[in-house]
C-alpha cells in the first residue's frame, strides 16, 4: 500500500488511495507532503509515499500531453525543495490493458522516460535520483476497467535517500544503457510491424 495523490487532468478518479484533483488545492506543497517521508525515513514494507500522473497520455503514445506537462512543475519544484532534495524516486510507467504484454510494458516504459526526461531537462533534476521502470499493465488504478484511461498513468514514488538501498520489492534503478536498449527494442517493433503490412 502506498500513500497517494493523484495530480490529475480533468477527471475524478474513485481510488482506495487518498486522491487529491488537480487545480487550486495541488500545488508543490501538496506534492512535497504527499512524497516526504514520515520522520524522513522510508522503511522496507511500509508505505511508500507516491504521487500519481495520470491521463498524462493518450492512447498507444508516450508523449506527455501539454496539460501533463504543466503538471511536472509542481513535481518538479517539489523535487528541488530542502525536504526531498536528498532523495531518490521510481518513476514508474503504467498502461491500460489494451495492447499486448510485451508492447504494454516498453510502452509504459517509454512513458515514465518522458515524465523523467521533464523533470530532468524541464527541471533540472539530477537523474541520478530517478530510477525508471515500466509496469506495462500489471498495476490498474482501476482493476475493474482495465482499458480505462485512468490506468494510462506514471507514478513517482519515494525511495529513500541517496545513497540508500531501495525497498524490497522496488524495481531496480533503469541506467541509459537500458533506455537505449529499450528504444531500439520499440523501433524494431515498430519496424516489424510496418514492415509486415
């Protein structure tokens, strides 16, 4: 379990997980409490603070929509704060149930590189913070409708401080190696795919 808030575009979502709207009441010290640490340790088995971006993107894409992209800033200056400057980040890449596992899972990946890549380029945020996984389908906001666009989402969760073993059960940290790996994966999908037209 994972404390959350959602910065949402447009949407109300039902979720078990605290959710909070995108607009007047999330701003960066919404985002900055959603995603520090209580008494700033993040312990193995308990839950991790997270903030969820979802209907960031449409359909089958891994390009960030303009509104999602004003949403990073509030991550964005939340990162750089005192409080959450010293720690590292999953960004983690979800899609809804639609393709096939393996597209689901490069396409998630390829999604939470986006969101990293603002944050980083937009942000300045050390990547080195950030590690980068894709989920595919594995983990719906919504279970009961897994094609819903709620479940086309990146969440950041807190992993601890620098330096800091990740929690058990937490991905391993995805290094430019796999992102260049993982691109030239997806173009030869997509080169196949054109190709047996």
């Amino acid at each position: 379990m994972r404390r959350n808030i959602a910065a949402m575009v447009g949407v109300a979502v039902l979720s078990t997980n605290p959710v909070f709207a995108a607009g007047p009441g999330v701003n960066h010290n919404a985002i900055l409490h959603a995603l520090a640490p209580i008494d700033g340790q993040v312990e193995a088995g308990a839950d991790l603070p997270s903030v969820n971006l979802e209907d960031a993107f449409a359909v089958n894409s891994a390009v960030l929509e303009p509104a999602a992209v004003r949403q990073l800033d509030d991550p964005g200056v939340a990162f750089r704060s005192p409080a959450l400057a010293g720690f590292r980040f999953e960004v983690g890449g979800d899609t809804d149930a639609t393709g096939g596992a393996a597209h689901n899972r490069t396409l998630s990946l390829r999604r939470a590189m986006a969101v990293s890549d603002s944050l980083v380029d937009h942000h300045g945020i050390d990547p080195a913070r950030l590690d980068v996984v894709g989920w595919g389908a594995e983990r719906p906001n919504d279970p009961a409708n897994p094609a819903s666009g709620i479940n086309r989402r990146v969440e950041i969760v807190t992993l601890g401080p620098m330096g800091a073993q990740p929690p058990s059960g937490v991905c391993p940290k995805v290094t430019r190696q796999h992102r260049i790996w993982a691109l030239a994966l997806a173009l030869g999908l997509w080169l196949t795919a054109i190709s047996s037209r």
